[in-house]
C-alpha cells in the first residue's frame, strides 16, 4: 500500500458513506483506509467492523475511551506508521466534505518531493467549493492570524484533508497535542520547529480542492472560533 488514510470516527454510524469507501479501495489498489473509531457512544464500532469485512484495505483501529479528533487522529497516524509500512499517510475527515477523488492528485503533488499536501479550501471559477457565508469569513480571520504567528504564507490550515510523507509523522504526531480544535496549526508549528521555516515554505504544499462543500452534523461550531486566540496563544508560547 502506497499510502494509507486515517478517518476518525466519532459517532458516525448515521452518515458514513461506506459504498464510497469501499468503492474506492475496490478501484485503487495503493490506498487504503484507517477508520479511528474515537470510543463512538453509538454503534459506530459495529458499522466499521462489517465494513472492514468487504476488503482487507479497509482496516479499523479501536481507540478507547472517547478523547477528541485530534487525539484520534494523532493516534491512527501513529498507528498506521507502526503497523504498515505506507510510503505516505493521510488523515481525512469522515463525512467526506473532501471527495476521496481528491487523494490521487494530492498524492501525485507529494510525489513531486514535497513533505506534506494540504488540502486547500479556494472558492474560485470552475471549483465546486462550497462554504457557509460566516464559517468562509472566520476562517478567513483566523488563517491570516495563524499566517502572521507561524511566519508561514498559509492560506487555509483547517481543512479536513491532509497528507504527509511517512518518515515525518513521528516528529509531528508522536506528542499530545495542546490544543482541542486547533491542532492542524500545531502540526505546522511543529514543523517549523523540526525542519525550520525555509523548508516549510519549500516542502509543505496547499493544493487547491476542486470540490469541497460544508456538511451537517460538524462537531465544530461557530463560537468554537471564539476561543482560537486563546488557543493561538498556547501554540505560539509552546513553539516559539
């Protein structure tokens, strides 16, 4: 396997597209997925069991008890790195706002020699990304803050969708993250703690969604941004 995705799973039993995945492992031989469940109080664990039974690439990691997505994706990462040997690994979010049809041209851009692929969030004439009006502008606030801390032209640092050479995740995933909702900012400043700010303005690349679209049912809510700064605040004292 080429490379390996990590979908953390908290009580998603409802929505999880499971034709999908398995469709897509069933057409592309190289990738498979890594379902986290995240102690899921529904019957989410049972779901990815009997979806794990219709191909051997679509692999489950039981993480108990409950301790967030961060920690869920933290931890299949790691897991991931561990037990297979992938030349990149992914994490993805589970309600599939990204398509699966957007791995292969990330993978392709990680092939060009870069450390990690972003998926970027870019509305833009032929694209089909769709974001709520208010969510589009918080955002929008909040990747210009986290632009100027980290000293790194980012243009979008919470997409769901993120994929990263192999032989780096130990250095950006091996320690808990400080921050609930904010460690996708974590993981670049770790980065630029590890490999310093040259090399990840020349490895790290945002490559911009063709489709993307807001799906109901997000565990993140508006006045979550509320808290960003304090958190901000955290990361930069931690990374500085």
């Amino acid at each position: 396997m080429k490379t390996i995705v990590v979908v953390p799973c908290y009580n998603e039993s409802k929505r999880l597209r499971q034709d999908d995945f398995f469709r897509y492992v069933e057409q592309n031989e190289d990738v498979a997925f890594l379902f986290a469940n995240d102690g899921s109080r529904d019957n989410t664990l049972e779901v990815l069991q009997q979806l794990c039974l219709r191909n051997e690439r679509l692999l489950l990691y039981d993480i108990q008890p409950n301790g967030g997505k961060a920690e869920a994706v933290r931890k299949g990462m790691l897991y991931a790195a561990e037990h297979y040997a992938p030349q990149y690994i992914a994490f993805w979010d589970a309600d599939l706002a990204t398509p699966l049809d957007e791995i292969a041209p990330m993978v392709q851009w990680a092939d060009k020699g870069y450390d990690a692929v972003m998926g970027l969030r870019l509305m833009r004439l032929g694209a089909k990304v769709r974001r709520k009006t208010m969510r589009h502008y918080l955002g929008r606030c909040f990747a210009t803050v986290a632009s100027m801390m980290l000293k790194l032209p980012v243009y979008d640092t919470q997409c769901g969708a993120k994929l990263f050479r192999a032989e780096i995740v130990s250095a950006l995933f091996n320690e808990a993250f400080i921050t609930r909702w904010l460690f996708d900012v974590e993981i670049l400043a770790r980065y630029n703690q590890h490999y310093g700010n040259r090399r990840a303005v020349e490895k790290i690349y945002e490559y911009p969604l063709f489709q993307w679209q807001d799906i109901d049912g997000s565990q993140l809510k508006s006045r979550d941004f509320i808290k960003a700064p304090v958190e901000l605040l955290k990361i930069r004292r931690k990374y500085k």
